[in-house]
C-alpha cells in the first residue's frame, strides 16, 4: 500500500514540476518524486524491513504530535474546555507512538487497528473542535455592530 503511495505522489511531483514557470520548484519537485520513486522501489524490494521503519515513523510522529498537542494546551487565551481536549488528545497521542515504538513487530493488522482508533479519536476531537470554532464564530459576529445604511 505503501508503494503505491510513493508511487502516486511521484508521478503528482513530476506533473507539479513541470508545472511550474520558474526553475527552482521545478528541480525542488523533480527531486522529490525522485525520491518518491525510490520509496515505493525499496517498499517493493524489500516490504519487511519497510513495515518496521513506517512502524516506528508513525510512532515517532504520533510522539512529536502529542507532545505539540500538550503544548499548544498551554497557548494564552485558550478557555479550560480547549485545553482539556488539547491535553487529552496529546496524551493518547503519545501514548499511541510509546507503544508503537516499544513493540514495534506488532504487525500491519495491529498497526492498523491502532491507527484507526487513533484516527477515530483525532475524528471526534476535530469535530468538537470545530463545533466550538463556530460558536466562538457566532459570538464574535453578534459582537460587532452592524453598519446602518447612510
């Protein structure tokens, strides 16, 4: 799946390269699907030793994740509910890529159920996010008064 992945994006670089009317993102994105190209070669010659590198990426990712999550907890003028769900997606986050990374010949099936649970949680989590941007929208839109005709 993977390889197929690599490969999509490779040939969505060369078309955004050719794209291009100036020569440096033109050899910027010919690089990148070269090296898009490369990745869905090796995830085909050699799937084992891929599986447990995309393994650990996504584990050290989800890491990094939570810990920007936990973090951005902490932003000034975030009110508690925010804060909250910031702090408990990080923590899942993290802890998501601690087990990942701790066992990570868990395998494709365990990985994918794993990840998906992940997704669901993030899933919600943006969704109550959004619901309360867009409240937080209608407030500031009752907030300012309308302009009257001249």
């Amino acid at each position: 799946m993977f390889a197929v992945y690599a490969f999509i994006a490779a040939g969505l670089e060369a078309m955004r390269a050719f794209s291009s009317r100036t020569a440096g993102p033109v050899f910027g994105h010919l690089l990148l699907g070269l090296v898009d190209l490369a990745a869905g070669v090796i995830a085909l010659a050699w799937p084992g030793p891929t599986a447990l590198v995309l393994v650990l990426i996504v584990g050290i990712w989800a890491v990094i994740v939570g810990i920007v999550q936990i973090a951005a907890a902490f932003a000034a003028g975030e009110p508690a509910g925010t804060r909250a769900l910031f702090i408990l997606a990080g923590l899942i986050s993290v802890a998501f890529g601690v087990v990942l990374c701790a066992r990570p010949h868990v395998g494709a099936i365990t990985l994918a159920l794993l990840f998906g649970l992940f997704n669901l949680i993030a899933g919600i989590w943006m969704i109550v996010q959004g619901i309360e941007l867009r409240r937080t929208g209608e407030t500031l839109d009752s907030a300012v008064p309308e302009k009257q005709p001249a």
